[in-house]
C-alpha cells in the first residue's frame, strides 16, 4: 500500500486524515481511452488533484425550450451542471453562481447530477399531446464528461431515444460516445441522430490548457473517424476561436474532413460574466505575454467591451476581424466540401414510451 504524507495543518478540526476507500468501492476507475495516458499517471500525482464531488438532483423538468434565434435547436437536455472537463473558456461556468458555487474551480469539481432524468423523461416523452422536436443533448455542459462513465445518465437518455424513435443530436469533446454506438448507430441508420466532436485546435499543449480533462485532439479525431465508419452523420464544431490562440483552423478542418465529418461550424470566444476575469487570469498565467493582444482583438470583436450578448453578432463577434474569420471558414468549407448537405433529421417516426409497465398503444 502505497504511503500518503499529509501537512499537519490539512488534518486540525478533523477526525480522520485522508478520503479512505470503502469496503464496496474500487481502487481505481476503469480504463479509459481519452488520448493522454491518463491512466498512467502517478498515484501521488491524483492524489494531490482537486477530487470531483457529484451531488445528486431531483430535476422537475428535463427537457429545456430554447427561443435564441442564433440557436439552431429549439429543445435541449443536460443530464449535468457543471462538467470535470474544465474548458476555461466555458459560457456555462456562470450557471454554478445560482447554486451558490463558484463558477471557477467548483463549476468543474462539483457536479450535480439530475439522477431521475430516465423516468422524469419518460413521463415528459408519454405526455397527451406531446409534439416531437429534435433534442439537442450536452449543449451547455458535455453529456460525455468523465463521471458518465460511472452514472450512466446520458445512456439512459440516448436509451429512450432508442425505443421511442425520437430525433436527436450530440456534441461533445470525449471519446466516451464510442460506448453508445449501439445504440447511436441503428438510429443514425434510420435517420435518427447526429454527432458532432468539438476540435478547438490540434496543439497538444494549448488544448491541454484550454481543456485539461478533454480528450486530445488526435483521439477526438478518432472519435470522428469511428462515428463515419458506424455510418453516423458528424460534423466538427470548431468553438470558439480565439484570437491569437487557436491559430489552426484550416488544419482542424482538414484533419476533420479526413477523419469524416462532412459538417462544420464555428463561434468566436464568448465571455459573459465571470468567464471574463476567469479568463484573464489563465491567459496571465499561460500565456502573460500575449494576454493583451489577445483580449485586445477580443474587444475589437466585441465593440470595444469584453463580451457583448446580442444575438445578432454573440455568436461571431462584428467588424473587420469578424469577418476576417468568417471569410477563412467560408473559403475552407468550399475548398474542402463541408456543408454540402444538411443533415435533416426525421423527427415523425416518434412512438410515445410505455409507462408503468404496460405496453404502448402506438
């Protein structure tokens, strides 16, 4: 058994010195293919990681309604808030102050997991007068982060859309889809689902800064590649960009192609309310001498301020710069034939769920 050293002071006003294991728990999580060896980190080396803490939710409501008009979907779930991934730039970190949470390290530490999202979808898919739309899944946090391994709550979820026949999408970062393939693939097969991987930059170092438990940028292209040969439609998003940062789109979307994916999109860097200091404070620590020309350019983007939350220009920025990125998208999705067909999926093959145990009369 390997030997843990603890400061004194870490142990005052507690009873006990270290998070031992239970008598029912295992050593170690199982193995897991995420591009970066994880798995062969030392033990000395996780122990002195921030843990994740999951706290479980009892959601009254599963499916989200959606009116942005700069949103391609109108329905949205989220089997989780916050997300281990701890992509620094995430607009979704400032969900985690209305639970009283810090945006920054609790947002990717502490989780709450919605543990009825299965039957309380259900009851919301078998409602009289339920109208099928697509369902967009993971969009404010990954759907695949690390503690779905364990809690298996996107499964469940992707299981109902197996049985009821009901439209939806995907996007992630993690290698983790790849387990539901089983599933994910006959729907695709029937016109069912869509998947798109998120591929900010292929440098290594920079999207372990930027995403430090994402998986790499060489095993999302992977992922990509798996999803093609399954026969399921995938796209690659390539959000955010970020000036003087992700300098690579051309290259990402020519690995992306390569790989499969046959759809692409992008948006500028978004960073509304304590994303902003947050990340400033990582661009000092990673990269202090370009923090000013980066939020420089960011605020040419934005009309002179940090973030600016019109939906006519949140998603792309405006002015010169703007459209010097649009055009560098433009050009390579006509170079490379992107988009060249819209994945329309068929959302009137729909079949209400059965409930408490009796059969659907559908």
């Amino acid at each position: 058994m390997t030997q843990t050293r603890i400061p004194l002071q870490a142990i005052k006003g507690r009873g006990a010195a270290d998070r031992m294991p239970h008598r029912f728990s295992s050593d170690s999580r199982a193995a897991f293919d995420d591009g970066w060896d994880t798995l062969q980190i030392e033990a000395a080396e996780r122990h002195d990681a921030p843990p994740t803490e999951v706290t479980w939710e009892d959601a009254k409501s599963i499916v989200t309604s959606n009116e942005s008009p700069d949103v391609y979907f109108e329905r949205s779930i989220n089997p989780y808030r916050g997300c281990e991934h701890g992509c620094v730039y995430c607009y979704a970190r400032p969900t985690h102050s209305y639970l009283n949470l810090s945006p920054g390290l609790d947002f990717e530490t502490k989780i709450i997991a919605k543990r009825n999202i299965g039957p309380l979808l259900r009851g919301e898919l078998a409602r009289r007068g339920y109208q099928p739309k697509l369902i967009a899944i993971g969009t404010a946090t990954d759907c695949y982060q690390p503690v779905e391994r364990e809690l298996r709550l996107t499964r469940s979820v992707i299981e109902l859309m197996h049985e009821t026949n009901h439209a939806f999408s995907l996007v992630t970062k993690s290698s983790g889809v790849e387990r539901d393939l089983d599933l994910i693939a006959p729907m695709a097969a029937k016109h069912l689902a869509a998947v798109y991987v998120t591929i900010t930059t292929l440098d290594p170092v920079l999207a372990r800064r930027l995403e430090p438990r994402a998986a790499a940028p060489h095993r999302r292209l992977r992922v990509l590649r798996t999803l093609a040969e399954h026969g399921v439609p995938c796209g690659v998003s390539l959000a955010p960009q970020i000036p003087f940062l992700t300098e690579d789109m051309e290259q990402v979307m020519e690995a992306a192609w390569e790989a499969g994916a046959r759809s692409a999109f992008y948006h500028m860097l978004r960073l509304p309310w304590e994303v902003a200091p947050l990340f400033r404070q990582w661009l000092e620590l990673h990269y202090p001498q370009r923090a000013a020309r980066v939020m420089g350019r960011v605020r040419d983007l934005r009309g002179g301020k940090d973030y600016d939350s019109d939906f006519a220009t949140r998603m792309k920025g405006s002015g010169i710069w703007a459209e010097l990125f649009a055009q560098r998208f433009r050009k390579t999705v006509e170079r490379l034939g992107f988009n060249q067909v819209r994945v329309e999926l068929d959302e009137t093959q729909f079949r209400p769920p059965a409930m408490h145990g009796q059969g659907s009369l559908f």
